[in-house]
C-alpha cells in the first residue's frame, strides 16, 4: 500500500536522495508535469490507479509532505507505447524518445526490474497544486 499523508496517497518519485531532490525541484519549478511507473507496483502494493481530480501528497527524501499536486490525466501504455509528449512532459531534460527510453530502461534495471517493450506502464501528468512552506 503506498503511504498516505494527510488523508491523501502520497507520490515518491525516484530513489530516495538526490534524484528524489531533483525530480521533486523539478515539479516545484513548474518543468515536470508527469511520471511513468510500473503497472506490476500497484498490483503488488494493491493499489488502484489515480484518477483525474485526485489529490497527492508529494514526498520529500523524509517521507514529509513538500507539495500538493492535481491529477490531470492517465493513462495504461506498455513501455514502447509511451509518446514523446509524455516523455517531455517528465521535464527531466531528455532530448530525444531514444533518450527517455534508454534512461528509464536504466532506472528501471537498476532497482531490479527491468522492463522490455511491452511493459505495462501507468502514465501520470499532473500540475502543482500547492508547495508547502519551506520548499
């Protein structure tokens, strides 16, 4: 089950420490409007999918709230079905499909689950609802 904070289901993205800083600096600036996760994690955690209008809790590498955040979209993809135009709304500053790929390809390999073209993906886009004091 993924935590929750506030009453609300909280969002981690990445691994926690600086990749967790930098995804999350990355909503809070406004450039990173959307996340890709593995469709087998909430089958394992048995959670149900976002929904447009559902409000998240943002973590921080603490497990503290640094953000509120909307969803405005999602949408069940395999891996090779995801578009350029979620991989640019990830804001995380790839330049090419090729790129987004390779570096999730990576991400996901290295935390013990690598993933093939037909990868069942969840793809999210939200917008900053509201930064918490402090962030």
């Amino acid at each position: 089950m993924w935590p929750r904070v506030n009453g609300m289901r909280a969002l981690e993205l990445g691994t926690i420490g600086e990749m967790r800083e930098r995804l999350n600096a990355l909503v809070l600036a406004g450039r990173k409007t959307a996340t890709t996760g593995l469709l087998a994690e909430y089958v394992e955690e048995t959670e149900g999918l976002e929904f447009e209008g559902e409000r998240l809790a943002l973590l921080g590498n603490d497990g503290d709230r640094v953000a509120t955040i909307e969803i405005t979209g999602v949408e069940l993809t395999s891996f090779g079905g995801v578009t350029w135009e979620h991989a640019t709304a990830e804001g995380e500053g790839d330049r090419s499909l090729d790129e987004w790929r390779a570096g999730h390809r990576r991400f996901w390999e290295d935390i013990g689950t690598p993933v093939d073209e037909d990868t069942p993906l969840v793809c999210l886009r939200f917008r900053l609802s509201s930064p918490c004091a402090g962030t």
